[in-house]
C-alpha cells in the first residue's frame, strides 16, 4: 500500500460515498409505490425528457466505453473511430422506431422487448429465446463495467493479493446491490446526472490541458505512427478495413437499443415525445466520445506506454490502462481522483440499470410465464428484486474468478446474439407479416452462425466473407443478422401455409396502439 495515491483516493471515495447517499435517497424521488414491478423496474415510467436523456446517455457510455475505446485508439489506432459514426448512427433508430414501441408498451403495460414480442406474435417459445438472449448478453456487459471500476482502483495504488486485491470491487458490488434493491431504477436515473457531469468535466479537460502540455494537436498527430492515424488501404481484391470499419458502426447501432438496458431506459419515459427529444439531444455524447477516442492517440503522443513508473498497469490491465496513466501523468492527483471517480461511477449506473433489464425479463418472461402465472404485484417485484442481486452477484464471481479476456469474448458473442432479436422486436413495431416460428427459426440460425463464426476467429468480431475470389471482412453480427432475415423472410410463407390454414395470426395489439 505504499504507493497508494491518497488524494486521488480521497477523491474518489468522497464522491463516491455521494453517490451512494445519492442511491439509497432515490427510493423516496418521485415516490411511488415500489412493491410494483413498474415503479420498481422502470421508475413508474415518469421520466421526463431531462431525466431521460442523463439516464439513457448513463446506459449506453458506460465505464467500459471511456476506457475501452481510448484504449481501442492507443492500441490500433483509427479504427476505434467507427464509435463516433455508429453512436450517431442509432439516434435515427431511436427517434423511428422505439417511440412506437414505447406507446404499445404504455398501451399494455409490458416492462421488456420479451412482453412485446409474446404480445405482438403470441408465441412463448419466441418471447423465451429473446428473454433468454436478453439475459445471455447482458452479464457480461454486467462483467466488463467492474473491469473498468479495477482498472481505476488500480490506478490509485490500491493493489494485493488474494482478498486484498478484490475487497474495493467487492465493497462497490455491496453498495450497487443494496441501493438498486431497495431504490431500484430511481437510483441509477438520479446518479446518472453526477456521473454525466463528472465525464463532460473530464473530457474537456483532457482535450484542453493535454494538447497544451503536449506543444498543441499538430505535434501531437506528428508523434502518431501513420499506420494508425488512417485506416489501411486495401488490396485489389478486398475492402479491408473499409469494410470492418463501416460495417462495425451500422452492425453496433442496430444491435445497441435491442440490449435490454437500453429497452428499460426508453421504457421508463414518460412520453413518445420524451424519446424523440432524446434522439434529438443525444447525439451530444457522441461529441463526447468523439473527445474521449482522440485521448487514446494523447496518450500514444505522451508515450505513457514505455514509462517506468506506468509498467505495472500497464503489464496488468494492457492498453485498459492507457487512459488512467495519462490523467496520472498529467492532471494533480486531486483531478486524477475525479477522473476516476467518474469512471467508477460510470461502472455503477449502466451495471445496475443492467440488472434491473435482466431482473425484469426473468420476471416476466421466465417466471411468470412458466412457473407462476398470477404472482401477486409484491411477489412479482420481490422476485425481480432478488433476481437483480443473484445477476450482480454472478457478474462480481464472473470477474474474480474468469479471465477477463474471456469476458471480452463474452461481450462481443453477446452484440452477435442480441441482434438476432431485431427482427421479432425492431421489425414487430412496424409489421405482423413475419411468422412467429418463422422468426424463432432464424433467431435460431443466426445465433448458431455468429457464434459459430465468432469462435473460428478467436473471437475477434469480425468475419471474412468469400464471394468469387472477392474477400470482404465484415462485422459478424451484421452478416448474421441478415442471414437470419433472409431465413425468416423464405419460411413465413411456407410455415403460414402449413399452420395457419389461412386464418388471421396472433396479435395482442392493434395499429392504433403505436401512436400517440
């Protein structure tokens, strides 16, 4: 403990001990009765369009974004750019479709995208496969945002072994599930705004004071190798990079709002408007990350990698580490203690919003459906309330006991399986056309193709496609998301033929339910 930086840990815990007042206060804002899943789970679906865009912008830039892309640049250079087009990408996709699904959600009291869907085609065996997949990509996610919380802590010289090494992450766990238990979504939505505030701070501060100390950008991008300040060019027969890069960022925004966190957040709004305004002012993060993936090439120009006094981080958490060593070496220990502050709050908000989505589909769409079918209101938010622990509780095991790299892996299986819900979910808000078996069957296909694509590439998230001699590298959740389309595009016909006999499908809703 003799290298421990106590500013930048008094810091840290001061404001985190503030969020976490902030946490256990939340319970009595905008009170409401939390023995019902909606109050508990989406807040009572009383956010404003403020509230929604700090609780949203909380969701989806989490503690693993700010560390992970920067680290993304310093390591491969430009390519880590493809998440500044694809978090612009997503804003049309709020703004079309999920207002929609906001008023159908609102019309039927649903809580998840697994409601809707078993709504929408009737079928419980497809409402299962998006509950289970929901769940499946969320606990790594889960995972990867104590990965953030241990590279700050290790920052701040608070290191060991064995109990001494995890009892700050293990403290956080407490703390994360005690308040979301007893505040449930009213505590992330009310921490989200400190966390927000604390990351803009830090963005524009490393933007200014860096380049300044730095001799200014023009030096900065001189000390950059050119192999990483340009995508390479490809070959004759091959779109390269090109392609990794675009297909990336459309792949990452189609799959981004089907994560049932994203879902919980805009289900929490309190209007269709509310998401429209939030698709208007959201793209203000993207500005955000766009500063946070220039800090990457910063701390390739400072060269912090080949600094003895950063090796041990660096030797531990790899290029995860590229970000604190820069606002170690730059900032006052004081400053740095925000900075960090922010990523570990970063970690808490999107984690626990994270295991109310997970909590709610379990208790929904897996409980109730198959166990319980008339819970009473406190059984069922009991329940969802329990569930959310035994979630953290497995993303806090998960950490300590599973490499992080397979963690990563984990993380990158769960955007190929997610995505295979766009076309029960995105697609349901606009069309019944699809047959309900038909959409489980290519769920189905492009699930086992993804991760069967993934895993002949050593989990790399990219997938070399072969077209008469033509190579083109692509995103495998966007291939296989359309693999899955064309699957259940050619079998509706054909299972409607054979099981409907001509009879009107299942549906719970109707037009008038999407609109206003």
């Amino acid at each position: 403990m003799a290298d421990v930086n106590w500013t930048a840990l008094a810091v840290f815990v001061l404001l985190f001990g503030l969020i976490t007042y902030l946490g256990f206060a939340a319970a009595r804002w905008r009170k409401g009765d939390l023995d019902l899943i909606h109050e508990w789970g989406l807040g009572g679906r009383r956010f404003g369009t403020l509230i929604t865009w700090f609780l949203i912008g909380g969701d989806l830039y989490t503690a693993y974004t700010f560390i992970a892309v920067p680290a993304l640049a310093f390591g491969a250079g430009a390519i880590a750019f493809f998440a500044v087009p694809y978090t612009i990408l997503i804003y049309p996709i709020l703004f079309l479709a999920f207002p929609r699904l906001w008023h159908v959600c609102h019309k039927h009291n649903y809580i998840t995208a697994a409601d809707f869907v078993r709504g929408r085609f009737g079928n419980r065996w497809l409402a299962l496969a998006i509950t289970i997949t929901g769940i499946v990509a969320t606990m790594p996610y889960i995972a990867l945002q104590l990965v953030g919380l241990q590279v700050v802590i290790g920052a701040m010289g608070v290191s060991g072994s064995g109990l001494a090494a995890d009892l700050p992450l293990v403290i956080a766990f407490i703390i994360l599930a005690a308040f979301t238990y007893s505040s449930g979504l009213r505590a992330p939505a009310s921490i989200a705004i400190v966390k927000d505030i604390l990351i803009y701070i830090t963005a524009f501060a490393a933007v200014i004071v860096v380049p300044i100390q730095l001799g200014g950008f023009g030096k900065i991008f001189a000390a950059v190798p050119p192999a990483k300040l340009l995508l390479a060019v490809p070959g004759a027969d091959t779109t390269g990079a090109y392609g990794v890069y675009v297909t990336l960022a459309i792949g990452s925004a189609c799959a981004l709002f089907l994560y049932p966190h994203s879902i919980t957040g805009i289900l929490s709004a309190s209007s269709g408007k509310a998401i429209r305004r939030n698709a208007a002012m959201l793209p203000g993060y993207s500005l955000m990350l766009g500063l946070l993936t220039l800090v990457g090439l910063f701390a390739i120009a400072a060269g912090v990698g080949a600094l003895p006094e950063y090796a041990g981080g660096f030797k531990q958490f790899g290029n995860n580490f590229a970000v604190p060593a820069l606002f170690l070496h730059f900032f006052p220990s004081w400053f740095a203690g925000v900075a960090f502050a922010a990523v570990g709050i970063g970690a808490l908000v999107p984690a626990a919003i994270m295991s109310i989505a997970a909590a709610n589909l379990y208790t929904r769409n897996i409980h109730r459906e198959f166990f319980n079918k008339n819970p009473t209101d406190r059984e069922e938010s009991q329940i969802a309330k329990w569930v959310s622990l035994i979630v953290k509780l497995g993303a806090l095991v998960f950490i300590l006991f599973v490499p992080t790299p397979y963690a990563i892996q984990l993380q990158l299986l769960g955007g190929i399986w997610i995505i295979q819900t766009l076309p029960s979910v995105m697609l349901g808000v606009y069309t019944r056309w699809f047959n309900d078996w038909a959409l489980l069957m290519g769920w189905l296909v492009g699930t086992v193709a993804g991760t069967a694509m993934a895993a002949s590439m050593n989990f790399t998230p990219t997938y070399a496609l072969s077209f008469a001699g033509y190579t083109l590298p692509v995103y495998t959740a966007l291939s296989t998301v359309i693999l899955n389309l064309i699957v259940a595009i050619a079998l509706t016909p054909v299972f409607n033929a054979m099981f409907n006999k001509g009879g009107k499908p299942v549906d719970g809703t109707v037009p008038a339910d999407y609109y206003a």
